[in-house]
C-alpha cells in the first residue's frame, strides 16, 4: 500500500517541534498514531539532518520491548541511549502500558536534549491525565481515522468510486489494502468485536457484556438521533441509568463515539439533555449493524460531523425556537461549529430538488438572526451555489475535498 500522507497532523508536530512539552499522540486504535510517527515524523526528522541514532523509537506492543514496560528500566534505557548533548528524539509507542508512566514522562522534560513523543489508545490514560499529571507540560494531538481527502490521496479509482467506498467501509488506514468487500467486511467487524469492546471488557471488567453489546447495538443504529441515558436504559430494560451513563463513558473514552452536547443559540446556552452520538469512523458503526442500515441521510451527517472535528472545531447541535401559526417551537440546526472567533452554521441534507425543499432545509438557519455564515451541505455533485436568502449550498465531495469549502 502506497504511504498516506497526514500532512495536517505533521504540520501540527513540526509546529510542536523542541517546544519543551510531552507531545502525546491519541485516537482510536488503528487510525495511524503510530504510523504518523514512524515513518511520517521520523522520516522529516531524517530529512532535516536529525542522525538515527539520536531518535529513540520504542513500540511497547512489540514483545521484545516488555522488559520497558517497568517505568524504571524505560527510563534507564532513554537516559542511557543519550551519549552527547545534542537534541535526541523519544517516540514512544503505547506509553499507557507503563505503570506510572506518568513520573516517567516529567523526568524526561528536566532532560534538556530530549524532545519526547508519545502515543496512547485511552483517553482516561492520556486526555485526563494531561489536565492533572502534565499541565502546561502536554501538548495533545488527536488522531481521527483518514478524512476523504487523505482517503482519496492513494485510492486507485475515481472520486465516485473512491466515495462508495468511503461511506461504507469508514477511514481506517488499513481498509485501503484490502482487495474484497468480505476482507473489508471482516477486517471491520474482527476489529470492532476482537480489539475495541474487548479493550473495553478488559479495562473497567465489565460484568454485564450483554448489556454492553445491546447499547453499541442501539448507538449504532440511531446516529444522528437526539437521545439520553434514561431513554438507552428504558429501551433496554432492567439496567440502570447510571450503568448505561457508565459504558457511554467507556465508548467515549475508547474513542469509538463522540457526543454533540445540544446549544440554544439564541438564548446562548447548552441545554443539558438529550444529545447526539457520532461515530469516529463510519465504517465501525456500519460494521457493527453488518451493513444493513445504509441510510444515506445520517451517514453523510456523521462523515460531516467527523471532517468538523478533524478540521479543529468545537461542534454542537444547535437549537433555534421560531414562531409558527401563533406558536413557539424548536427547530434544529445540524451543526453549530466554533473555532476561536469563527462560527459557521451549517445543515445536512440528502437533495434539495425543489424551492419548496430548499425553503425547508433554510428555515432555522434563516431563523437564527446573526452574521455567521450558513451554509446547507447535500448528496449533490454539482458545483456549489447560493440561494435566493444567501446560503451557500454545497456538495459533501466537494465540501469534504475542498479545505477552505467553509469560506467559499
């Protein structure tokens, strides 16, 4: 398979690069944290003159490397690979297997000439621990599975064929080696059930996998739905709310779905239930269902919700109240996104084949009453155009393939 380029994530090192901070690298198991490492960093490194032996590469899934798994001979090894005073570069593969591997990563930060990186698969091991153990001494990257354009930078065919694909079997580097759809198909299910719910077991020693497995079953077959624990816990019976508020977490943590917490926008709150689940990646969610529920309309809006995040914004779900026939009633905005002083509202929808549709489709973004940009994204593959109100309508290949699509 021909090398992915992540030069968004690359760009996001180099940016990183000596800034006297542990670099931690995480995301979804299989989704290239170590890849975009070894070979993508080291590669640049090695190209700016950096010599391979003052880069120090560990991966601790690796069974030669268990003995550094003991937080103490890791960081003899480190210190011991060091031999002059030049910038050395630490790359470490799956530091949450080291017990206290957090003592271990602020030692090295009093070494001068280290420069350390770090990958993790959990954000309870690393996301949580970087607020406590390393503030102001982590700088977090997080990794998503390949959006379209890095999917399309190596698929063989055309952007259609490429698009098939992609809405099927998700954006997880190692789909692109298959040749088959059962490769494909199996690779994704083995995944989900052999790696991602057994890390899951494992770590919290779930007790109740049946229980488990009925709440992936449901997350996976309502994306996009507005949803809550005590409504999970009615649906499956005879569980708790807190247990259900529980294994969310663990799927969240995992890094399998995201929650898109719901925003008033004009009265400028969050209102704290129900919400939305996404999935990190589109193929895992349909693996899940075996491929049945091929519904156009919540997947394009899980693969847009997945390309907002992977462009670095915050994303809600917005709610707007508007006044119909004499009566006040909620309508909802797909996305609210934010990003510094950036805002962009933004409404998924499958066609927009008449005027009637369009005037659908516009209404509580018309109903919003500020400046920000709207824009309306369909299935369509025509070129991008502006209604007859000012919104930009736009197609999700070319919105997906185009970077700056959110400024057009």
């Amino acid at each position: 398979m021909k090398e992915i380029p992540r030069p968004k994530y690359l760009q996001s090192l180099i940016s990183k690069k000596e800034n006297g901070l542990i670099k931690i690298v995480t995301g979804i198991r299989r989704c290239g944290k170590s890849y975009l490492l070894d070979p993508i960093y080291k590669n640049y490194l090695l190209e700016q003159g950096i010599k391979e032996n003052h880069i120090i590469k560990l991966d601790l899934d690796e069974r030669e490397n268990k003995l550094y798994l003991d937080p103490d001979e890791l960081n003899k090894y480190v210190k011991d690979s060091i031999k002059d005073n030049d910038m050395y570069y630490v790359i470490i593969d799956e530091i949450q297997k080291v017990e206290d591997f957090e003592s271990v990563l602020n030692g090295f930060l009093h070494v001068k000439n280290l420069d350390v990186y770090v990958t993790g698969s959990n954000s309870k091991f690393l996301s949580t621990d970087i607020i406590t153990e390393f503030r102001g001494r982590g700088d977090e990257i997080r990794v998503l599975p390949l959006s379209f354009k890095e999917y399309t930078s190596t698929y063989p065919g055309t952007v259609d064929e490429a698009w098939h694909e992609y809405i099927i079997y998700g954006g997880l580097p190692r789909i692109l080696s298959y040749k088959t759809e059962e490769e494909k198909s199996k690779y994704l299910i083995d995944l989900f059930k052999e790696t991602y719910l057994k890390d899951i077991i494992d770590r919290y020693n779930v007790q109740k996998i049946d229980i488990l497995d009925a709440l992936v079953n449901m997350i996976s077959s309502s994306i996009g739905s507005l949803t809550n624990p005590k409504k999970l816990a009615d649906n499956i019976k005879e569980i708790s709310v807190n247990t259900i508020m529980s294994y969310l977490n663990y799927l969240e943590d995992a890094f399998l779905i995201n929650k898109a917490e719901r925003y008033d926008v004009k009265g400028k709150k969050y209102i704290s239930t129900p919400f939305k689940y996404y999935f990190s990646d589109i193929g895992l969610r349909n693996a899940r269902i075996n491929f049945r529920q091929q519904e156009e309309t919540h997947i394009i809006e899980n693969i847009l919700y997945n390309e907002l995040k992977y462009r670095g914004y915050n994303v809600d779900v917005g709610v707007v109240e508007i006044r119909e026939n004499d009566k006040r009633k909620q309508v909802e905005v797909d996305f609210v996104c934010n990003q510094s002083y950036k805002r962009y509202y933004i409404q998924s929808a499958l066609l927009l084949p008449t005027r009637e549709k369009t005037l659908q489709e516009e209404r509580s973004l018309l109903n919003i009453g500020d400046n920000f940009k709207k824009i309306i994204v369909t299935k369509d593959t025509s070129k991008h155009w502006i209604t007859e109100e000012g919104i930009l309508v736009i197609g999700i290949q070319e919105f997906l393939l185009n970077e700056n699509s959110l400024d057009i």
